[in-house]
C-alpha cells in the first residue's frame, strides 16, 4: 500500500510540472495545438487526484483547452480523443441519467471523429467500443450509489467500522474502473507528448 501512496505521489508532481509547463509554452505561443492537447490530457489526468466538485471544475478546463486545440487544428485526432474521454469523466460525474447522457453522445461523437481520422488508430476503435456500453455503466453505479461514496467529497464516510471500510474500498475500486481506461488512456498521450517535450523525468523513488 505505502508504495502505491509513493507512485501516487510522484504522478501527481509530474503532472504539476506538466500543467506548469504547457502554460508557459501557451504564454509563448497560444496556438501551439500539441501544447494544447497536452495540457489538456494533464488536467485531465490531475482531475482523478480531486474529489466532487474540484474534480469537475478541473474536467471542464480540460474540455476548454482541448476546444481551443481544436479551434487551431479541426482536424487533430488526439484532441479529438482526448476531448471523448473529457465528456466521459463529466459524464459519470452526474448523477442525472438524461444530462449524463447528453455528454456519453458527444464523447462517442468526438472518439467517432478521432477514428475517421485514423482508422487504423486500435486506442481510437476500443474507445469507441467502450463509449457504447459507457451508459448502461452509468446507470449500474449511480443505481447502487457507487459513484457518489467514490467521488465523495470531504471525509464523510470516515467512520472506521471495519464494514465500511471495505464497502469504501469496493467504491473506490469501481472509481478506477470507470476512469481505468480513461486515465490509462489519457496516461499514454500525456507521458508520449511529455517526453517529447524533453522534460524530465519523474524523480525516482
């Protein structure tokens, strides 16, 4: 357990770094779509490390920089992929079915686009894949309270019977199965543009 605290830890700084990077890449040149695409991916990233509200707030930066991407180049796949899993996280933030899908719609609609773009793209085909079975997901955690005790904000479920405890854990398990392959996702254009950028890596543990 200690050492996943670590590895926690040290995504998180990297991320930091990273958002801190992009904005002055972005002070310098605004329209720099890959600069864009990358902060987006980060916040999008930063956004797991947040609960409620904040976790929000942090996804729709994300979906206003990938726009502004977008606005550069119409025609960026990554963006376009990236601003899918956007609408995703959002999506399984709210708790309402019908608002919740009206964000599942544009998810598929923009990993649809990022796919035409690239069809031979397999991240790109399973997303969309995965956007399909995304709202009977949503309708499963939000029926049995799931998402709002793994997104809850503050420590209100902090009695420390030993029941609740694991029931916490179930919920936070279900937390990274839905974001899983989001931030895993996410994940690997954030570190591949990173290390592109040069910047350097994580501190080793």
């Amino acid at each position: 357990m200690e050492m996943d605290m670590s590895s926690d830890f040290d995504r998180l700084l990297f991320f930091e770094h990273a958002r801190r990077t992009a904005e002055a890449t972005y002070a310098k040149n605004p329209l720099d779509a890959d600069n864009l695409t990358r902060w987006g991916g980060v916040l999008l990233e930063l956004s797991q490390f947040h609960n409620g509200p904040d976790s929000k707030k942090m996804v729709q930066e994300a979906i206003d920089k990938l726009e502004e991407a977008l606005v550069v180049n119409s025609e960026k796949h990554d963006a376009l992929w990236c601003l899918g899993n956007a609408y995703t996280s959002n999506a399984f933030l709210i708790p309402d079915f019908d608002e919740a899908k009206g964000y599942f719609d544009k998810a598929a609609h923009y990993f649809e686009q990022a796919y035409e773009l690239e069809p031979q793209n397999e991240l790109y085909k399973k997303s969309l894949e995965v956007a399909s079975k995304a709202p009977e997901l949503h309708v499963e955690i939000h029926k049995h309270g799931l998402a709002q005790q793994a997104m809850a904000s503050g420590p209100s479920a902090s009695t420390s019977t030993k029941k609740q405890s694991t029931k916490k854990s179930k919920s936070s398990d279900l937390k990274y199965d839905i974001f899983g392959w989001v931030i895993l996702a996410v994940g690997i254009v954030a570190w591949v543009g990173l290390a592109k950028s040069n910047m350097p890596p994580p501190p080793p543990r």
